[in-house]
C-alpha cells in the first residue's frame, strides 16, 4: 500500500516580497483520493472550471477571467464548493489522535523574517526555509504512516512542477547514510518523486488551497470560504524566531554530517 502525498508551496521564499512561507502537504492512500477527486471534479463541471488556482481566481486571472464570465458570486460559489470537498475527506484530528479517517492536511509555515533573524545569529540553522518546510512535511507523512496507517510499504511524491521543494528530497533519498539512519526513506522509490502540472492533478489544486488559506490567514479580513476551512483542525508547523533558534538537541548536527549538497538559498 503506498501513502500518496501531494505538496504545494504558498508565496516565495522571498522575505523583500512575503512575510511567510508556508507548504501544503496532503496524503493518502489510492482509495481515499479516488472517492475525493471524483467529489472535487463534480465540483469543478458544476461551476465550469477547468481546475482551480486560488490567486488566479482571486484576481481574476486567465482562465478566471471577467470577460470569461468570473465574477465574486461565481469565484466563492466555487471555492465554497472545493472547501467543502476536502473537509468532507479531510481526516478529523484532535491534536495527535485520529477521530476520523481521512486525507492527512499538514502544512508548515516559516516566518521569513524571523528566519532570516536566525540564521543571521546562528549559523546552524538551516539556510533555505523551503528546506525547513519540506523535511517538516515528509517526517509528518512518516508519522502519520507509523501511527495511523501501518500498512503503508511505499510513498509517492507529487510536488507542483518548478518548485525547488522536490529536490531536498531528492538529495536524501539519493544519500545511503540518510537511508541507513532513517529507513523510512527506504520506501521512497525515487522515480516515485515527480512533479506535475497542478492544473491537471486535482490533489495539488487541494493542497493550493489549503497552502493559499494558511498563508493568508493572518489577513483580515478573511473570506468566508477560507475561515470555514480553518475551522477544522489539521497538522500545522510553524517556524518562528524562537523555534529555529532552537531545533531538536542534535538534529542540525546529524543532517551536516551527510554532506548533502547545498542548494540555493531564499533572499
């Protein structure tokens, strides 16, 4: 049984244009996404959307546009309809514990500025947020796989294409000491690591919204649609100044010592 997991990233890791970075990631298992997206694209026929963009469609961009016949009343009717869907087949949570099966929501959110303030203070914290959020997002797809589905003997990643999230993983999955110390990565069949273009793959349109909701929701004020899919709970991670400051006892230290190769980092 594999645990498909599915990532899209909010804003840039650009702290001169964002405030925060954040990454949307959503799993399950094949049975659970068939019965969601067969709800999702009933939703999408309905409105006469091809797919759904969050930002396209909240400033009316192609293919949303006016002249195509968007407006507020059609953009919420959808967006209302999407939300409903994944709450439908979002897992209910109770902090750590499972009260209802489910698509596993998780997102983690890295204030760029304070991240910035950190790493300009010690240089063990980890210089690129998108690296920050990625590694949070698959140790909660291993956690979720060890405490609520056992039965998992495999992952497939799908991130949003030309998003550089998809390569820290790749690093790891490519590195044998990353393998031998967390064998969870041993289930990771790197040709399982792709990319794809969200306007043809409804499980990364949901985790556009979900990312685009989280991002924005120190906003005000909020739309309806978005407070809605903020009222049920869900996975969330955050990196403040406080908390990157302050990793795991050892962590940054076992990660330099698999001399994984350094990528870019965020401005």
């Amino acid at each position: 049984m594999v645990l498909e997991c599915y990532f899209d990233g909010s804003n840039q890791a650009d702290s001169q244009e964002y405030k925060v970075l954040t990454l949307a990631c959503i799993a399950g298992v094949e049975s659970q996404w068939s019965r969601c997206l067969e709800d999702w694209n009933k939703v999408l026929k309905e409105n006469n959307a091809g797919h759904l963009h969050v930002t396209n469609l909240l400033t009316f961009n192609e293919p949303f546009t006016r002249e195509n016949g968007w407006n507020e009343g059609k953009r919420d009717r959808l967006l209302f309809g999407c939300v409903r869907v994944a709450l439908n087949h979002f897992a209910h949570l109770h902090r750590t514990r499972l009260t209802l099966p489910g698509l596993l929501p998780h997102t983690t959110t890295v204030d760029l500025r304070d991240h910035n303030r950190a790493r300009s203070e010690s240089p063990e914290v980890p210089p690129d947020a998108r690296e920050i959020c990625v590694l949070e997002a698959i140790n909660s797809c291993f956690r979720w796989s060890k405490n609520y589905s056992p039965g998992i003997d495999g992952y497939a990643l799908i991130f949003d294409q030309n998003e550089p999230f998809r390569g820290y993983i790749l690093d790891r999955c490519s590195a044998p000491k990353v393998r031998k110390e967390y064998p969870e990565y041993k289930k990771i069949d790197k040709d399982k690591i792709k990319d794809a273009d969200m306007r043809c793959t409804p499980a990364l349109q949901i985790a556009d919204l979900l990312a685009w909701c989280v991002s924005h929701k120190d906003d005000e004020p909020q739309f309806s649609w978005q407070a809605e899919l903020l009222s049920r709970p869900w996975w969330a991670e955050k990196g403040t100044y406080e908390q990157l400051v302050k990793p795991r006892p050892g962590s940054l230290e076992k990660w330099r010592s698999f001399n994984l190769p350094k990528r870019k980092t965020h401005r």
